[in-house]
C-alpha cells in the first residue's frame, strides 16, 4: 500500500506564537509537531495486524509512505485482506509556563494505492461521509483536556485534530494521541459467540443461548452469546472446569484501542502423528514461523537435563533408604516383642502348640500389622495429597 500525507500546524487565534515547523532534516527525537502512522489490517483469517508506515513531519510537502505487505522471507498474509484503520499518533498537547497548550493540526492522508508485484495500482476512494473517527490516549496517562477530532470537505481524508493535554506525573514522559480513521462508522457486535464447559451446565451457571457480560475480561459493556459447550480444556484444572473459550478474532474486535498492542495469539495447539510434520505446518500462514514443543520432546529433555535426572535420583534413594530402614526396624521390633512374650510362648508349648505352628501364628500376626501399616499410610496420603 502507498500513502501520501501532509500534517500542518494550525495559527492558534489566541497565541501570538507562530505555527511550530519541523526543520528539513528533523533529529531523531524531534520536538516539532510529527506524527508516526500505522495501518490495522484483518487478514484472511479473521485476525488484527498492526503494520508501522512511517513518519510524517509538520511543514514539509506531503510524503508518500509505502507498506509492504510481503516479508523478507517472501512470506505473505492470508487473504483476503481487509483495511481496518489508518491510525496517526502524535504527541499530546503539554503544559508550560504559560499553562496547558493543546496543538491543533491539519492531518491530510491526500490518497491510498494498492499496488501490485507487476506494479499495477488500484486506487481507494477516501471518502470523509463514509468514514468513522475514534481517538485515544496513551495508557495511564492523565488527561486534563480530550482530544478530538473532526473531518474537513475536500479532496482525500483531512482531519482538524486538536491534541488535547495530557502528561504522566513525576515523570517526564510525554504522552501520545492516537486518531483511528476506519473505513466506515463501526458499531460494535450485538454480541460475541462464546463456547463453555460441561460444567458450567452441570452447575446451573450458564446455559446455551444465554448472554454474558463480558467485562471481566476488560473489554467494557461487550455481551457474550454461549453457543455450545465441551467437556472439558487440555492444562485446565478438571475439578470443576470452568472455562469460557472467544475465538481471537472476536477477542481482539472487542478489544481493540486506537494506538494499543494488539494481542496476537501466543501458542497453537497441533494434533500430529508425528510432531516432525508440525516444524513444516508452523512454516505456512497465518503462523509464520515458531517454536514447537511436543510431549516426547519435553519427556526425553527432562530425562536428559541432569538437574531433573538428579532430582529423580535423589527420591530413588530416598525411596529405597526409606525402604531399608523400615525393614530393620520391623524387624528388630519384632524380636523385641518375641522376647518380651517368652513365657506366654512356654505355656503356649505346654499346652502342645508345636513350633511350626507357632512360627506361623506369628507370621500371620505380623502380616496383619503391615497391612494395616500400608492401609493407614495410603488413607492418610490420599487425605493429604
């Protein structure tokens, strides 16, 4: 995509200072009026890209920013593509000595330019009546004036934009403004298709075709529509699990702001007979390259890390030491108790109890005690775990 652009200072009627003009070779941190200009592209898949364009700098002739929409590697989006918004960000309006200023522009995108491989051009017709306007500040900065923002007739797509004044206290951080201009006047969804869990039903939380509010997620006033259910999500804790699936395009509908991350997807989950095939399927759009970690993988590391191998060794040890002091304590318990009851084993013997029979009563009561032992210690491990 190619752009042509123009930012102007506006004469503020109330100031007898001039219209503040970047110089023809603006430093790397220029305090003039500048602007950074991004594009929100929808791919084919339904998800959110934020491309940076360029720079733009007040008082110059317009300039012309370029897109590219194909990587280094050759690599393009999925299409269908979908223009979403043109954002320009700018400095907010500050204080000085002489109180708040606010910085009022002409912010012209004078037109836009599909451009092919074979360098065919496809123009886009910018229409001011058929387009939306949305602004916003940086996060956590304190307003003391709002922006706005309003179209002016013409040629192209020119905004008035009054910066407002906004500032981060006890530092000397500016802030920022972002003006969005999206290709039509957006409404958000009536709402946004979400899938539970089994249990949610099972505990007569949620049911299908019930609505939700969605504000625990962050994204204000949106509604959730529960359209089906699972029964259950791989990592989740089963007991009971409560969990609400978005798809990420919705998610990101919903959460899109004006000049803030927009957050991509972050892990993908493939079901392969073989996981080397994964290393190929990450390769292709719309993940476009990645780390994959399979299960053997993670299993042959963690015999192989000598951390984790000593670890395991340490508890082998354990285990049989345990093992070993339990037997000679068994055992020497036992023939302590033998000869405390020598003579309850006289009578025994005068009564005609012969010695392999009194062999066996004592085996007999020594197998009850350990396994009344190991009933005990599996009772009291499973309270416990």
């Amino acid at each position: 995509l190619e752009m042509v652009w123009e930012v102007i200072e506006l004469q503020d009627p109330d100031s007898e200072e001039p219209p503040e003009h970047c110089p023809a070779e603006p430093g790397p941190f220029p305090n003039c009026l500048h602007g950074t200009v991004f594009l929100v592209i929808e791919d084919g898949s339904g998800l959110l890209h934020r491309l940076e364009a360029g720079v733009v700098y007040g008082g110059h002739d317009p300039v012309t920013l370029r897109v590219d929409l194909v990587d280094e590697d050759g690599r393009s989006p999925v299409y269908p593509l979908k223009l979403t918004a043109v954002e320009f960000t700018t400095r907010a309006g500050r204080f000085t000595l002489q109180g708040p200023r606010t910085v009022t522009s002409s912010v012209s995108l004078h037109s836009v330019e599909a451009v092919g491989p074979d360098g065919s051009r496809d123009p886009v017709v910018l229409r001011s009546t058929e387009a939306g306007i949305a602004t916003a500040f940086t996060a956590n900065s304190e307003l003391y004036t709002r922006a706005s923002a309003r179209f002016e007739a013409g040629d192209g797509l020119t905004l008035v934009l009054d910066s407002g004044v906004a500032y981060r206290r006890y530092t000397n951080t500016p802030s920022y403004v972002t003006v969005a201009v999206t290709p039509g006047v957006s409404s958000p969804a009536a709402s946004y298709p979400v899938i539970a869990t089994d249990a949610f039903l099972d505990n007569d939380l949620l049911e299908v075709g019930m609505r939700l509010n969605l504000r625990p997620l962050g994204v204000g006033g949106a509604v959730g529509e529960v359209i089906g259910t699972i029964p259950s999500f791989p990592g989740v804790d089963p007991n009971p699990p409560l969990v609400l699936l978005i798809d990420l395009p919705s998610y990101q509908a919903m959460k899109y702001v004006p000049g803030q991350t927009i957050e991509g997807p972050e892990e993908m989950w493939l079901a392969v007979s073989n996981p080397n095939e994964a290393i190929a399927a990450v390769a292709q759009p719309p993940i476009l390259g990645g780390r994959i970690v399979d299960r053997l993988s993670v299993a042959e590391d963690l015999m192989a890390d000598p951390i984790a191998v000593g670890t395991v060794g340490a508890f082998t040890v354990g285990f049989v030491s345990a093992a070993v002091f339990a037997v000679i304590g068994f055992t020497i318990s036992a023939l302590v108790s033998a000869r405390d009851r020598e003579v309850e084993f006289s009578l025994l013997h005068a009564l005609g109890l012969k010695r392999g029979q009194l062999g066996r009563w004592l085996l007999l009561e020594q197998a009850a005690l350990v396994a009344i032992a190991l009933l005990l210690g599996l009772a009291v491990g499973i309270g416990i775990g």
